[in-house]
C-alpha cells in the first residue's frame, strides 16, 4: 500500500492532479446550481416588484 501511495517518486504530482481535477468537477456541478438559485431568487424579486 506504501508503494501504491508513493507511486514511484511521483506522489506530489499524481495526487495532486487528482484534488485538482476532484476540485474542478465540483466547482462543474455547484456553480451552476448556486446561479440557478440567484435567477430564481432575482425573478422573485422582479415579480414583487411588477406586482406593486
């Protein structure tokens, strides 16, 4: 298992590549869900707003 983690001198490199691509495939998923959650907040808004 050591060795497996070590990856043969090439550790720092390889896991790191995988946080970053690990990070890269959240920011993929939340962001978009975080913006559809604004416009629909804003849309709200906007409708109140019309409605007086």
């Amino acid at each position: 298992m050591s060795e497996f983690l070590h990856m043969g001198g090439y550790a720092l490199y390889v896991w790191s590549s995988y946080g970053i691509a690990f990070l890269i495939m959240l920011f993929g998923i939340f962001k978009p869900l975080i913006l559809h959650k604004q416009q629909l907040r804003e849309l709200k808004l906007k409708r109140q707003r019309e409605k007086r």
